[in-house]
C-alpha cells in the first residue's frame, strides 16, 4: 500500500448476509479532517467502527502508515492503537473519576511516567481545552460541552498521530458546536495529528473539513470522495450536492414561510 495515512480497500460491512455498505476505496492523507458522511443508518458509525478494529470486515483491508491493520495480530493492532485518540459521541467520561483521574488513566495505563509528571500532563492537556483548574470536577458537575472538552483533553494525552470523533458536536447548542470545532482544527495543527470524524453536522463539516467520504444508502456504496465545499457545488451526483447543500434550502423555505405569514 502507498503513502496515504490511513487506506481503505475494498471495504465490505456486513451482517451476516445483509451488507451495509460494499466496496470502499477511499485515502485519508496525513493532516486532513477527514468526514465520514452520509443519510441516516447509511453505516457512518459502522465505518468508523471498523476503522478502530471493533468490528471485522466482511472482506477487504484498512493500513495506517502503510502497514495492513486488519491482517495483524492482536499485539500488533493494540500497538497500532495506542497512536490514536478516540472520542465517543456521549463522551465516554468515568463519571466516578475526576477529570484529571479520566485524563490520566492512558498515561497511567500506556506510560512509565510518575505521578508528579502525569499531573503535569493532566493539567497541560486540560489547559489546552480551555479545563484549566477542572482537574478536581467530576463530569456531572460541568456541562455537557465542557464534557465534551474533558473527553477530547482525554483523547490527546499520549499526543496521538490519529484523533477519531463520533459525533463530537452532538447535543451541544451551535455556539458550543462552533467552539469544539474550532478547537478540533487547533489541536490537529498543535500535534500535527490526522482527524477522522463521523457528523451530520454541516456547519461543522464546511467550518474545518478538507476531505470526505459520502455512503449512499441506495446503492450502499461510496459515491462521492473529496472536499465536501467542491462536492457541494460540483458533485455529479444530485444526492450528495442536496445533502451538503439541506441547510440553505430549509433556510430559504423558512424565510419564505416566515414572508406569506
């Protein structure tokens, strides 16, 4: 395989005999904000799902750096792994530990570093989410967007080369949505990490995606691959440009609702 950071091949997702999606053939190329997008339950999770190794394909191949993931051993993979940081759409946060105890864990886990050292880490990390001074909260005393933060202060202590989202901004009002992006694109030229994310969000996707994968539900297969903004205006096929382009139409036929009242 060639130089791409992360390389699908010939992907199929399948349940038994019922196949979510066939044949996909896509790169992510280090440094992109890659966006896995698509209708509902066209397999977006599903997808991110066997790119993280939780679930085998039906037939096909994922490498990162060159190297097949899905034909190495257990060993391999989990040292593969531990390059990457992994947010979940609810956060994922031990709602019995204290953020710096949540943010510690990988480095206590993956890391030969004192307590003193992982506290500075902690802090750091928190600080570089704008947590600074929340290392003693727990994750029901702060918000659902503050969370959201914790989680991917969480997900960058072992400063990964690979940060993968599900649904970052799910839950949070726009304002909040806004902030966590602009934060994703801050720390991925901070730590010079590759981001893969998995929204339906387009504000989010037009704000910092530079690169994309549509699934189409009918054919279930990819139908479209590239900057979502030119796949908005120059995608051929009609499917993707309406998807990318929903929110200015429901924008205009509430304008024009909002005048015939």
């Amino acid at each position: 395989m060639g130089q791409a950071h992360i390389e699908v091949r010939d992907l199929t997702m399948a349940y038994g005999s019922f196949v979510i999606q066939r044949d996909l053939n896509f790169d992510v190329n280090r440094g992109d904000i890659f966006v896995i997008m698509g209708g509902s339950g066209c397999g977006k999770s599903t997808l991110l799902k066997h790119m993280l190794g939780l679930i085998e394909p039906s037939c096909g191949d994922i490498a990162y750096n060159g190297r097949n993931f899905t034909r190495a051993n257990a060993a391999e993979q989990e040292a593969m792994r531990q390059r990457w940081g992994i947010t979940y759409q609810n956060g994922g946060l031990f709602s019995a530990m204290t953020l710096a105890e949540n943010v510690s864990l990988p480095l206590q886990l993956y890391t030969r570093y004192a307590p003193a050292e992982i506290a500075d880490i902690v802090a750091y990390k928190l600080a570089l989410v704008g947590l600074d001074g929340y290392q003693g909260y727990y994750p029901s005393e702060i918000s659902g967007g503050m969370r959201k933060r914790a989680a991917l202060a969480r997900a960058i202590a072992l400063d990964p080369e690979i940060l993968f989202f599900d649904e970052p901004s799910a839950g949070l009002d726009p304002i909040s949505s806004r902030l966590l992006d602009e934060l994703i694109a801050q720390l991925k030229d901070s730590i010079g990490a590759t981001v893969v994310m998995v929204t339906h969000e387009l504000p989010s996707i037009f704000a910092i995606a530079n690169n994309s994968v549509y699934l189409d539900n009918n054919s279930r297969t990819m139908i479209a691959q590239g900057d979502p903004a030119q796949l908005r205006e120059h995608s051929d096929q009609p499917v993707v440009r309406q998807f990318l382009s929903r929110s200015a139409a429901a924008s205009t036929s509430a304008a024009a609702s909002e005048e015939s009242q």
